[in-house]
C-alpha cells in the first residue's frame, strides 16, 4: 500500500485553538509583547504568533515554560475545554 503526502495544511484541532486562545489572553492580560515573551522563551516572535494562532502545537515541555513564564497552572490553558467535543467531532 503507498502512502500519499498530505498536500494542505493540517487544520489544528479544537484542543491546540483553545490552548491558543489561553495563551494569548494571558499574555495580553499581562502586558507583554509577543516579541518580549519569544526572547524569554528562546523563540522568535513569529513562533509565539504560530503558537497564539494554533497553527504551530506547543510541546508539553514548552507549555510547561508558558505557564511558569505566565504565572498560571498548566491546567489554565486547558480551562474551558469542552473535553467531549473533540470525540464527538470525530465521529460525525
């Protein structure tokens, strides 16, 4: 069986949207540049600007970074979840 290269984009799931949303929130919250928190995490602001559009996941390790950066529990990002949502996408 040959395997075909996915040719689009992959559209990020409703999971790496909210954890987006939450990012940047907080950040915005906080006051701080995305360009300030790209330097103290060791990323360009370009990557920060991925990772609060859901079009680049953040690593668990990453978002661990976040949340102490942020001043939040990791579970913050995650608040708000609708946890079923994501299977029952799935399978319709």
């Amino acid at each position: 069986m040959r395997r075909t290269l996915q040719t689009s984009p992959k559209e990020p799931q409703a999971v790496d949207r909210h954890v987006a949303d939450r990012i940047r929130q907080k950040r915005i919250e906080l006051g701080i540049t995305q360009e300030t928190l790209g330097k103290v995490l060791g990323v360009t602001f370009q990557q920060v600007q991925k990772y609060e559009r859901g079009t680049n996941r953040v690593s668990a390790g990453r978002l661990f970074s976040l949340a102490n950066l942020l001043d939040v529990e990791v579970s913050y990002f995650f608040e708000g979840l609708a946890v079923g949502a994501a299977k029952r996408r799935k399978r319709a």
